[in-house]
C-alpha cells in the first residue's frame, strides 16, 4: 500500500514539475517565442523536440543521483527534508 501512495505521489509530483516547467517563461521558451515570430511555428519543431528531450533526460539524471544518495545515505533524507523547509518559509 506505501509503495503504491508513494509512487502516485511521485508521478504527481512529476507532472506538476514538467506543467510548471513548460508553462513559464524561461530561456527556453522565450528562445521559441522568438524563434516561431521569426520563422514560424514549424521551423521550431527541432527546438522544441531538443527542449523535451533535454528535460527528460535531466529528471532522470536528477531521480538517478537523488535515488544513489539517499540510498547510499539514508540519513541525508532528513537534512534535504529541511533544508527544503527552510527554503520554502
């Protein structure tokens, strides 16, 4: 039951990521905006594959990394839980 909550809550958090992600106006998309005023909206079609691309690759390089640190030092879990607090308040 806790690995099924767990996982749901994972790919709940991962959606939400990849929403905010593709939603505000960061380098990436400013660089298509520009590009689609440009050029048009088909010409972007390789920018945009890059982008998502590059964004999978970089959460599955993070999960990857956080996965093998946690495992490796199960401890380390309590300090990235408050440091995040921290930063949050």
């Amino acid at each position: 039951m806790s690995i099924t909550a767990s996982f749901t809550g994972s790919i709940t958090a991962l959606a939400v990521f990849m929403f905010v992600n593709s939603i505000t106006p960061g380098p990436n998309n400013l660089m298509l905006l520009h590009g689609s005023i440009k050029r048009g909206f088909w010409a972007c079609r390789f920018h945009m594959l890059g982008i998502c691309v590059g964004v999978t690759v970089m959460l599955w390089l993070s999960y990857w990394g956080m996965a093998a640190l946690v495992v490796s030092f199960p401890s380390i879990m309590l300090i990235i839980k408050i440091l995040g607090t921290l930063y949050l308040l």
